[in-house]
C-alpha cells in the first residue's frame, strides 16, 4: 500500500482508521514498534514519521531499521544538521509535520515520551485539533526531559501510561482519568516475548567477543552540557580501571553529545565494543545476557529490572524514576561507587521487576483503540480537577 492509498477494513467497504505513529529515536522505536503492529493487527491503517536521530548517518541511519520493520506506510523527514539546538530542531520539526499531516490526515497521532521531536509534533495536532495520545507521560527525571515529558501531556488528548504512579501525575495535571490508560512500558512486550535471535548470532553480527560483558550507555544532561565531557572521562575511566569488558552504545544527539563521543573514541578497543545503534531485538538479547548495564540511560531503570540484570544508574538524569533491588545510583565522577557496584554485582540475577508493567502494552492498546467509544471526545479539552 503506497502513502497515498487507503486501507479498506473488511467490513462495508469502510476506511481503516489511520494511526500515525511519530519516532524520531532507536529507543522509541522500540516502544512505538509493539503498538503499531498491535493496531495494524486490530485492522487500523498504521504510518510512521520518521525523523530525528533517525535520519542522521552519525547516529547508525536506523531509519534504515525502520523500513525494514515497519508494518505501514514510512514518510521520512530530516528536521536537523548536527549541532542545531532544540530551538532549530523544534520550529524545523513543526513546519515539516504540519505540512505532511495536512496532506496525510490522521484519525490519530501517537508520540512518546519527552523528546524535542514528540513536543513539535504535539503542538501541531494541539493546533489543529488532531487526536493526539502520548505514551509514557506522568514520569518524573532529573533533566529538562521531565519539562517537556508533562508539556506533552497537556497538549495531548490521550494518555497512555506505564503505571498508576504515572496515571496519577498525568490527572494532577488536569487530564480526565476517562483519558488515561495503564498499559506498561511497550518495549516490554519485546522483553518478554521468546527472542527471534539468539546470543551467538548477535555477538557474529556486531563483533563482539567477550566471554562475558557489561551494556554501558551515556547521554548528555543539557543543564550539565558544560561538565559531560569531565564526567565521562570518569565514567568511562572507571569502567577500564574495572579489567571488565564492556559494549558501548553511542549517545543520543542532544547538546553535550560531542564530549561523550570524544571520550569514547579514545577507549581501548581490546575491551570496549562501541556500536553506534543496534537493531531492537538484537539490543534485547544482549540485555538479557548481560552481566551488568552502567549509565544513564531509561533503559537501566525500566527494561533492566524487569530482564533482572543488575544497573547502575549513573548521575542525574533518571533521578527518582524508579527503584528496585536490582538498581544502583552513583555519581559519574564516583570511582569507589562505580567499582564497588562492578564488584559486588557483577552477574547477579535479579527477580523480574513488574513495576512498568508485564509485556502485554501492545495488546491493551488496541483493545482500547477498538472500543468506539475511545473516539468520541469534544475537540476542546478541558481542564478536570479530581474531588
């Protein structure tokens, strides 16, 4: 089916409704991938805008990924040069949805969590009164992230969230609870599923030869941007200190990036496998294996606990999201932390940690997204204050 083609349903001859689903990252494809091919199992028409980190070869072209596991039409649009702030990717991001939405309707928009790209679109389908839910809204962080996380949710009709936690911070900003939806964290339902790889075809495929390995993955706090380079340098010099091995995800593309990268094409190859992405269902075998993930990443307080591989959460920029057993905080530039969590629980297995949900996302989204009644609502929201 091309772009400009309508999915028929098979009942009357009547058109599908059309889903459109925003990434802009490799981590929020992950999320957004289990509820697309849900609604396009249910029998909706699904697309994909595709833009971002996505688009950007520095960042491993996992727009390629996209199309290949796409179950919809894909419209691709660059919205950045490396280097431009959030100002320039949002006002860019803007024009170029607004432009493709109004000649590609949709009955739906669904947009995730707390990027720039996720704040460009909500705007638009604010603007132009057009459905919009977003996923993962209600959590708390330590970054501007959590600003834009809850800006999101106040331009989004609907909410589709990780946990009554979230549901609870999402109504306290005025969202009607007859909006908001516990599903769980959607990249769970990967987690959970059997695994369509196995290790040894991964380690073939990404190069990486170690007996055993820790995950570690850094990204840029934009109100530290002045400092990350300094404390990736003591990260990272912890980690090699440490004699362990570790495979190195490149960071996302936000401002402060270029330190971490520095810092990271300087790491003895002999130990430290960098790879700049990887494909989701490969990403997840490697978790499931690992003896340890170390950083700052959302995956090492969410998808971590819930494989029972033992985190350290490093700095500020998943403070107070979530706590299990199997998480460890520490500084960046805390050398004794950092060696002592690699020491002590390096290759523990943890029990499954449920607190973002169970791996069934993708089913409960579509079964709400089959009831009629979710698509009746007034253009107009307004605020609901609970008694």
């Amino acid at each position: 089916m091309t772009a400009i083609e309508v999915e028929e349903s098979a009942v009357g001859g009547v058109p599908a409704r059309r889903v459109v689903f925003l990434t802009g990252t490799r981590a929020d494809f992950g999320k957004m991938q289990p509820l697309a091919e849900s609604a396009a199992s249910g029998g909706f028409d699904v697309a994909y805008f595709v833009t971002g980190m996505h688009m950007l070869r520095r960042y491993g072209d996992t727009r390629l990924e996209v199309r290949h596991q796409a179950c919809g039409d894909v419209y691709e649009f660059v919205n950045q040069r490396p280097g431009d702030g959030h100002d320039a990717v949002l006002t860019t991001t803007m024009n170029g949805f607004a432009d493709w939405i109004a000649e590609y309707p949709a009955d739906l928009v669904v947009i995730h969590g707390d990027r720039i790209e996720a704040l460009a679109v909500a705007l638009v389908c604010a603007m132009e009164y057009i459905p919009c839910a977003h996923v993962e809204g209600g959590e708390v962080s330590g970054t501007i992230d959590e600003l834009y996380r809850h800006c999101n949710s106040k331009l989004c009709r609907y909410h589709f969230v990780s946990s009554e936690a979230a549901a609870k911070r999402v109504q306290s900003l005025g969202e009607h609870p007859d909006d908001t939806f516990v599903i769980g964290s959607p990249e769970l339902d990967i987690h959970g599923a059997p695994s369509p790889v196995d290790l040894v075809e991964v380690r073939r495929h990404y190069g990486v030869d170690f007996a055993e390995y820790g995950i570690a993955i850094f990204h840029p706090v934009t109100s530290e941007r002045d400092n990350m380079q300094q404390q990736a340098e003591a990260l990272f010099g912890a980690l090699e200190s440490s004699g362990r091995c570790f495979v190195v995800i490149s960071p996302n593309n936000d401002p402060g990036s270029d330190g971490i990268l520095e810092v990271i094409s300087q790491l003895p190859v002999d130990r430290f496998r960098v790879i700049p992405s990887m494909r989701f269902a490969y990403f997840s075998e490697l978790m499931r294996h690992a003896s340890a993930i170390v950083g700052n990443s959302s995956l090492g307080v969410r998808e971590a606990p819930f494989l029972g591989v033992p985190s350290l959460d490093v700095g500020t920029r998943q403070q107070n999201r979530a706590t299990a057993p199997s998480i460890t905080q520490a500084a960046a530039t805390d050398a004794d932390a950092i060696g002592r969590f690699l020491d002590e629980s390096w290759g523990t297995t943890f029990s499954r940690s449920p607190a973002f949900g169970e791996g069934d996302a993708g089913a409960r989204f579509v079964e709400i997204l089959s009831d009629e009644s979710f698509w009746v609502r007034p253009k107009q929201k307004s605020f609901y204050e609970s008694r």
